[in-house]
C-alpha cells in the first residue's frame, strides 16, 4: 500500500485484487501460494520507474433487455 500512495489508480487495484482472492479457502496452500508469488512479481514490476499509473477494469452488471 505504500507504493500505492505513489501511482495513481494502484489503490483500487491492490483493493480489487485482495477482494477477488478473499474467497480462497485457508486450507488451499497452494493456491495461496500461487497468488502471493504473482502478486511478489507483479509488485517487482509495478516498482519499476517508468510505470506512472495503473488502471482497472471492473465487469459491470448484466442488464436486462
């Protein structure tokens, strides 16, 4: 969250992220694991210099025709 103070849009994606693995059981290691070795590196790649800002697209709700 620190490295989100400084790039706009980050915030809501480091949110955004939390909440869709929220619903990883505790028991499921590796999945955990997997999840927390992407986010290592895409953490790595977001503390690059030449990334200014990130942004996140959301799937709204299906509407009814």
């Amino acid at each position: 969250m620190k490295l989100a103070k400084t790039r706009p849009g980050l915030a809501d994606y480091v949110k955004s992220e939390f909440r869709k693995n929220s619903a990883i059981p505790r028991a499921n290691t590796i999945q955990i694991e997997q999840v927390y070795r992407r986010g290592q590196r895409q953490l790595t790649m977001l503390k690059r210099q030449d990334i200014q800002s990130v942004g996140v697209f959301t799937r709204g709700q299906k509407e009814d025709a």
